[in-house]
C-alpha cells in the first residue's frame, strides 16, 4: 500500500477509489496542503489578538514596574545611604503567589531607591528551565512547589552568573489580602508558604551555596491579611539590611499597597470591558478557575492560550468585576432572601472559609454560575490538598445553575500534548453547541443558563 506524506501528514489510500484515511497528531488533519494549514494558523491568530487573555496579562503585569515614588518626608529622601541601596542587585523567583504579590515587593523596593532595572525575575516556567534545575531534589509535593528549586537555580546558574545578585528575596506568605467578606480567614497554602524554606535547604545540604556565591538569601514571614503586621514583619526584616527608619518602612509599605491596588484595578477594569464586549456581542468567556500561578504559561501548559486560539477571551478569577453594579444584580435574590450578606460572601456555600485562594476559587464559582455569558474552566495542580475538597463543590455550584463547566485536574510537570489539544477540541465544540442552544434565548441580567433554557 503507497504511502503518500504531505506536509506533516500521513496519507494512506484505503481503496482504490478516492476514500483515504488520513493520520495526523491534531486538528490539521482536516487538511492536506501546506497553504490550508496556514490559513488555519493565520486565523487562529487573528482570533488570539482579538480576545484578550487575561491570564496572560496579568503574568506578564505582575513583574512590571509600578513607578512608586520615594518613601520620603515632605519631599525629601529620609534615608541615609540611597547611593548604596542603588547598587543592589535582588533576584525574585516567578513563583506560587508572588503571581499576585510581586507588585508590593518591586514597588516597596523601588520606592526606596532600589531601581527596577535591578530588580531581576527568574524566567518563566519552562521545560529547559525545570530540566535544568530539578537535580536537587528535596520537596515532592505540587508542581508549583517543587519547580521552586528550578527557579533559585535559573537565578543563580543563569542570572547571578551573567552580573552578580546581592540578594534572592523569596518570602514565606502565611496570608493574603482578600477582596471577599465574612471569611474565616485568608491564609495562604501551608505547602506554598513552607517551600522558601524547603529550597532553602536543597541549596544547603552539601554546603551553603547562597554563601558560596556571595548571595544573601532573604525570606521574610509575612501576613498579607493584616496590614499593620506586614509593616513590622517588613520593618524587622528589612531595617537591618537597609538602614531603614520606621517612617521609611511604613511609607515604602504604602508605596507596596499602592501598587496592588494598581495591578487589581487594571486587572478588573480589563475584565470589565470584556464583559460588556461580550454583551453586546452575545459571545462566551472562559473564567480560569485556578491559584495565581497557574497564570504561568509553564504551569498551565499554554491551555488558556489554545482556547484564546479559538475565539474566547479568558479571565481569571481577580479580572472579574467588584463593581456594586454587577455583583448587585448577579447575587440580588440570594441578598433578598438573607442567604448572602453581599455579592462577595461564599457563606452560603462553604462553611470552613480560611484558606484564602479556595474561598476566591469558591466565589469565581458563583459568580460563573450567575452570570449568563462566563463558562468555568478549573485547573488544579496535583497533589493539591486545598484543592482536592473543592473538587465536587465547584462543579456542583457550575452545574446545577446550568452552565457547562470544564476541568483540568491533576496538572503536573508533564505536558501531555495530544490529549490537551483533544480535550481542548471538544470543549470547543461543546461550547458552540451551548451557544446555539441557549445564547439565542435573551439573557435577562442574573438569569443562569439553566433558567433561560426554561424559559
């Protein structure tokens, strides 16, 4: 039997009449000629710049620089030795939730004469990158954790080499900031907040190579859900290494909040606009039901882009509008009928609130379930222990509101290509057959799949 190849498939006559059967690893299968699969990349591209992806976005903003002022005094610098302080080089890894963080931490160094250019990022989760720096193994929990050490390696063997760094800032975040209400709390995973310490030890063990390289490791314990003890959390472990006087610290810490509220509101505004995209064109978004690192290309496996590929403008869990507006119309019954205090309480739901990124996965939940337009697309890495009991709870408040909701568990350091580009397919073809089903029927605002689908 002839076997014809053309481009990167395999063709194979099956008869001697025209009926061939064609093998290919993707959907280009669809085609023979090299021009076709062009003109599919060019519209898949044309469909990425088109819908903005908001997990990519707020990847790429998080490491950039929010141009605070000085932490000074009636304009003038209150600190003694800003020449010294501009000469410091700090390495900060691309890691866990300095995904959502990193803008407190460039702007409170910025603002204190620390300039950005010197402010140096490991790179971005790769392969290469986790292949390269994944031979000192000390922890096993989630891919997040563990491709830590990756990161500390990229800085050092990569960065530290190319122009030496004075110190790696890599903080242990016991609790974070939380835009919800009525919450338990808003602690941080205890596996995520450990792993400074954990990477710590894997460049120790044989020998302290931080000391051996001339780098100071820094690795502050800091509360993020009580401000004022973030000032002296930052005040002890800073004044030290920098000659800080308190009113420095506590203005460098303001620069910091300023900072974070920054990035949040761009990140929200953004997602707003999409919305309102997304309503006077009657489309569907996908909501990246995910922690703050799976917004890292290298943990998420490009899945969010792929989706982009094909039409859909993503957003993350922190995109999605705070307006009174909006979460006034989206939980107005449950408000009326006393099950909610207000459209940012998961009480309803979720009894046990301490742990700050399940409670935001929790409420993106909800929200997803009640706005007519947004489909849940969970990711969850493995052997995350937070995430685990949350699994049914999600996909039971997606589900029961008639909304489609899709998921990718497990996700770890192997990238399973083909069966990611399937799975992604069929997701795109269950969303098209939703979307003329039920996108036809008017929405009404607050009205869930579900009920228009009643109606």
């Amino acid at each position: 039997m002839a076997r014809v190849q053309k481009s990167s498939l395999s063709v194979v006559p099956v008869t001697p009449t025209s009926r061939r059967f064609i093998n290919a690893p993707c959907d280009r299968g669809q085609v023979e000629e090299l021009g076709a699969v062009r003109e599919i990349n060019l519209q898949r591209n044309r469909l990425k710049k088109a819908n903005l992806n908001l997990s990519d976005y707020a990847a790429r903003r998080a490491w950039q620089n929010f141009k605070p002022g000085p932490a000074t005094g009636n304009g003038i610098p209150l600190f003694s030795r800003r020449k010294d302080r501009s000469q410091l080089r700090i390495g900060l890894p691309r890691v866990l939730n300095l995904y959502s963080l990193a803008p407190f931490f460039t702007a409170y160094l910025n603002s204190l004469g620390i300039p950005f250019k010197n402010l140096v990022f490991s790179d971005y989760t790769s392969e290469e990158l986790y292949k390269e720096g994944a031979k000192r193994g000390a922890i096993d929990p989630c891919f997040p954790s563990k491709v830590a050490i990756a990161h500390l390696h990229n800085l050092i063997y990569k960065h530290h080499r190319r122009k030496p760094l004075d110190w790696i800032l890599f903080p242990k975040i016991a609790s974070l900031p939380s835009p919800l209400s009525h919450t338990l709390a808003a602690a941080a995973c205890p596996a995520a907040t450990a792993t400074p310490e954990s990477v710590r030890a894997a460049f120790c063990k044989e020998g302290d190579l931080f000391e051996q390289q001339a780098i100071q490791y820094v690795s502050p314990f800091l509360s993020f859900a009580e401000p004022e003890l973030l000032t002296r959390q930052m005040w002890q472990i800073f004044a030290p290494l920098l000659q800080l006087s308190r009113g420095e610290n506590r203005r460098a810490c303001a620069a910091g909040w300023q900072a974070l509220g920054q990035f949040d509101t761009q990140l929200r505004s953004k997602g707003r606009d999409i919305l309102q995209q997304l309503e006077q064109e009657q489309r569907l978004g996908i909501v990246l039901l995910g922690r703050p690192y799976h917004n890292d290309p290298g943990i998420n496996h490009k899945i969010m882009e792929e989706l982009q590929r094909l039409g859909y403008p993503i957003f993350t869990i922190d995109s999605l509008p705070l307006d009174d507006d909006i979460l006034g119309t989206l939980f107005a019954s449950e408000i009326r009928a006393g099950q909610i205090r207000d459209g940012r309480d998961i009480g309803d739901v979720w009894k046990n609130s301490y742990s700050e990124n399940s409670n935001r996965k929790i409420w993106a939940a909800k929200y997803v379930a009640r706005h007519p337009l947004l489909i849940g697309m969970e990711l969850s890495s493995f052997k995350c222990g937070h995430d685990a009991p949350l699994y049914n709870l999600i996909e039971q408040i997606v589900e029961q509101s008639g909304t489609p909701f899709f998921a990718f568990k497990d996700i770890d350091e192997n990238r399973s290509a083909g069966s990611i580009k399937i799975r992604i397919e069929t997701i795109d073809y269950f969303m098209r057959r939703y979307r003329d089903n039920v996108m036809p029927v008017a929405s009404e605002p607050g009205e869930t799949g579900a009920m228009r689908m009643a109606r």
